[in-house]
C-alpha cells in the first residue's frame, strides 16, 4: 500500500465531511508513504491569508534595529523576532538564511503553563499585526484539529483522542522571511535558506510552499519538490507524531533549497503552523503501534515540554 502513490495527492478537507472514512484512508496513506500531505478547503480564510501576506512582508520590510527591540535571546526564540542567520538545522555547520517571527497561544493570567509558554510579543507596526495573527493563529488551529481527527481515525483511535492532548498546546505561528540572496555560490559560504531537518511537533500545517524550494527526502533517497496548489497546505508529521506512532507515521527530512540565480534577488515567505501538544502530555508509544515486526523503539516515555526542550538545544535557540 505505501508504495502505491508516486507523488503527494491534493486532497480536500470538504471529503473529510462527505466521506470521512475516504478522506482517512487517503490522508493516512500519504502521510505514511511520505510523511507529507497537501490539503486544500482547509477553511483558512482567503482574505485573513492576504491580510496576513501582506502584515508579514510589511515587518519584515521594517529596518533591522526595529526587528531586533523585539529579539529575546533568553526566551529560546519561542516568541517574538528571531534574527537572520541564527537557528541552525540539527547536525548542520551552517546557520540558515532565513529571520522569523513566533506567535504563540495567549494564556489566562495564572495557567498552569504560564511558566513554560510565555506570552507573546507584538511589534508596534504595522498596524493590525497583532489582530491579523491571533485570528490566523486560531483559524490554523481549526484546522489542525480537524486533519489530527483523521489521523486518529486512521491509527485506530477515537476521532477525538487528540482533543485533550493538544488542548492548551503549545504550538507556534512561525512567519519566515528568507531575504534575497548573493547569486554566485561561493558568497553563501554553503547557507542554504533552511538546511535538511524534521520538524519537532506533532503535525505541521504551512501556507506560502507555492514558491519554488521546499523538498522532502523520498525513501529511496532523492530529494522530491513539494509543489501544492495555491492556496492549499503542506501538512507533514512531526517527530513528536513519528515517536508516538513507533515510526508508523514518518517524520520525513525536509529542506529550503536556495533558488536559481535569476530568482535570488527575491525574497521568499511561507507561514508554517507547529501544532504541539500541551506541554505536560507524555509522549508513549502507542499499543496500536507496536508489533513483532515493528517493535517498541522508546520504550521511556518523555514529556512534551522535556522533548521541546531538548530539540531547541540541538538547533541553537536555547543554551544547554
């Protein structure tokens, strides 16, 4: 069955509501087969999606010294601006060629995770930014309920065996400005605008992969461009996911190459969505998972918060 689709399908999250049972089989299919799905009908507003364009490139296009007020280096990048050039993928050399802003989820005055989900951080212009990306923060969420519901299904479980798990979550709203760049080769030092890496959270769900460079690793080894329609979403498995599915569920290796010499003088922008788990949830190899073929690779559970923890240290954001 994982060798029956050649390239990732476009699928409709409209099927999920007319054909539940279809829409489970064909997502659970691609993720198992790449570790990526393409969604479209995700029920992302179209006009908060230009809205949101527009605020990101209006930040970004913000003079440095303005960006960086909004910088804490001490809070692991968890919210607020993080520099060009300062995360790095795990087990690379080079730093990214990229500069990002997190929103994270707002918080009630005395939550129990106030202590590890900070609070967010909001630039002074443009205008509307923090409203833009609250909504957009909610509307992702929507989503990933919706795709995490399918997952559930496919692996076996109760449709809303995720809801509590990712309750309270503390996933993140990262926007991504990847700035132009040299043309000749030699100037990059070997940088790349997101070196290969697996994402740490659950599920992904990002907009803006409709510009050239986004590629995931194929089983056999060659890297295969992502090319979804516009105005759909790349979705791919976390390793949080891929850790608590046994590997049933791959987190694929995935990067942003560097365009072609006559497009680096563009800057590119996606908007990537890191739906996470609260951060007291233990992350356990699920028994559905396990068998005498595949057997249990973790067999020690570990928190969320720790396992976050210790990737942030691993892609430079934190200090050990």
């Amino acid at each position: 069955m994982l060798d029956t689709l050649d390239q990732i399908p476009t699928l409709s999250l409209n099927r999920n509501r007319d054909d539940p049972d279809g829409f489970t089989a064909a997502i659970g299919e691609s993720f198992e087969r790449f570790g990526f799905a393409i969604v479209a009908d995700h029920g992302v507003p179209a006009d908060l999606v230009t809205r949101a364009w527009g605020q990101t490139k209006a930040f970004f296009d913000l003079p440095e010294e303005e960006k960086r007020r909004y910088f804490t280096p001490a809070g692991g990048g968890q919210r607020g601006y993080t520099p060009f050039k300062t995360e790095i993928a795990k087990g690379a050399s080079v730093v990214d060629l990229k500069e990002f802003w997190h929103v994270g989820r707002p918080l009630p005055a005395g939550h129990r995770f106030e202590s590890v989900m900070p609070p967010n951080i909001w630039p002074d212009r443009p205008e509307g930014f923090r409203e833009t990306f609250t909504e957009l923060f909610t509307a992702f969420d929507r989503a990933g309920d919706v795709i995490l519901s399918a997952i559930a299904r496919h692996l076996g479980l109760a449709p809303d065996w995720f809801d509590p798990a990712v309750k309270d979550g503390n996933s993140i709203l990262r926007l991504l400005h990847y700035p132009p760049i040299p043309a000749d080769d030699a100037d990059l030092g070997g940088g790349v605008r997101a070196g290969a890496h697996e994402d740490i959270n659950l599920i992904t769900l990002l907009l803006g992969a409709e510009e050239a460079g986004l590629e995931l690793l194929d089983k056999d080894g060659r890297w295969l461009a992502v090319k979804p329609p516009e105005g759909a979403l790349v979705v791919n498995v976390g390793d949080m996911l891929q850790r608590l599915t046994n590997h049933v569920l791959p987190s694929t290796t995935h990067r942003v190459v560097n365009p072609p010499p006559e497009r680096r003088g563009s800057s590119r922008y996606s908007m990537p969505f890191f739906l996470h788990p609260a951060p007291d949830f233990l992350i356990e190899t699920l028994p559905g998972c396990i068998s005498a073929t595949n057997p249990n690779r973790y067999p020690t559970p570990i928190t969320a918060h720790d396992y976050l923890h210790e990737r942030l240290v691993e892609i430079g954001l934190v200090k050990a």
